[in-house]
C-alpha cells in the first residue's frame, strides 16, 4: 500500500515449531510442508513470479505473526506514522477520504543516488470479512518515477496469531528501474525490520494492545458483519 519501492510486509516474530493448522485457513492450506515449516520457525516465505516485459517481479510474501489480524491492520492502515518507522519515508499526507473505508494518500520517498524523491499518491481501501480477518488494498493513482502499481495485504487467522499474505506489482515507469531493483530489495528488508520493531516497541508498552488504532480503524469500517446496533 503504502511503500512503493520498500512496501513488504514481514513481521519476524518467532513461533513455536509445533503450531498446527487452524481450521478455515485457505492461505495456510495452498502452501507446502516446506513453507510451513519456515513460517513456524518464525521466517517469511517469500516469492517472485517474473513478470515479462517488466524489470521487477511480483511479490508475495506469507508470515506468520504473533498478533491478532485487528492489531497487524490497525498498524499497517495507520499510514500517516509511516515517516516515524519507515526507512526513506519523510512525509505522508491524506488527500481525500472519497469513503469511509478509502483514503487517497501523498507518500514522499527519499531515494538513492541523489536521485529526486519519489512521490506518489495511492488510493488504499481496507475492508473486515464476516470471518474477522483483514484485507487492505491499494492502488496507485500517479507517481513520479512509476506506471502502475497495485497490491494487496490479507490477514488469516491462525492458532498462533496471524498469518499475513502480501502481495504487490510495480510496474517502474523510469529508464533506471533495472538499476534500482537491487536496491529496492535491499529496502524491503529494512522497512520490513522497522515495521517488526515498530509492532513490538508499541505491544511490550505497558498496558498497551493497540486499542487505540483498532478502535480508529473500526470506526472506519462501520459496525461489523452480522452486528446489531445497539441504538433503540
């Protein structure tokens, strides 16, 4: 959504080796003993599909994470404290709220080479499904250096926490694409690591659950599927 060039999802939190399958869990179920075993033992399973004409690859990226889908939302859709985590993130600014559940956010990237920074707008819309996971989705609407770019975050319930598919497809627009690709990646990896200490700095705060970002995400999502307003 929120990270044009450095924007996975990874939160590296360490998982018993013996968790199990939880019921309902159609991302856990489509991957492999192999991938299972990595995300128990607390890594990412990451995975690039080539894309023909395009100089960088589509992203998926499975984790599981050591916190509810509610927590893991409320800090991904919180994206105006981008710049106090994100490496080369130096400003975010809501444009428009065309719905209560869309935004249509500026992001300013610092870039390499003393090249100009990036700056794009992207149009991201979270949703709550009956089940009580999470998916945010984003596009981006213009964009300095960029032709399109489009993405998805989607939050599984699991017996250990949460198990975060991400998605995401860059289409560069810039003559030095194949060059930045290398360091694209290497910006994955540290907005990945800022995002897993960021997470963990605000849980181990006493008392603090992230009610305050959840209650502003729901706020956004309006009552919950199957709910009853508790108005006369």
């Amino acid at each position: 959504m929120r990270f044009l060039i450095s924007g996975v999802l990874l939160l590296l939190v360490s998982l018993p080796l013996e968790a199990q399958e939880s019921p309902k869990t159609p991302y856990w179920n489509s991957l492999g003993e192999g991938h299972h075993a990595r995300l128990n033992s607390g890594k990412p399973v990451i995975l690039e599909e080539e894309i023909p004409g395009n100089p960088w690859p589509r992203f998926t990226i499975y984790q599981l994470v050591k916190a509810s889908p509610a927590q893991v939302a409320a800090v991904f859709w919180d994206c105006e404290k981008d710049p106090e985590y994100i490496p080369n993130c130096t400003k975010v600014s809501i444009l428009s709220r065309p719905s209560r559940n869309i935004v249509e956010a500026e992001y300013t990237l610092r870039m390499p080479f003393l090249i100009p920074d990036e700056i794009y707008v992207s149009r991201n819309e979270i949703r709550r499904g009956a089940d009580g996971n999470y998916e945010v989705n984003w596009k981006v609407l213009n964009s300095r250096y960029t032709k399109s770019c489009s993405g998805s975050l989607r939050l599984e319930s699991h017996d250990q926490g949460t198990l975060i598919r991400y998605t995401n497809l860059v289409e560069p627009g810039s003559r030095i694409a194949k060059l930045l690709r290398a360091s694209a990646s290497r910006q994955v990896v540290e907005s990945v690591q800022s995002l897993v200490d960021r997470i963990g700095e605000l849980l181990i705060r006493p008392g603090n659950s992230l009610e305050k970002q959840i209650r502003l995400m729901e706020e956004t999502l309006g009552p919950a599927p199957g709910s009853r307003s508790s108005t006369p």
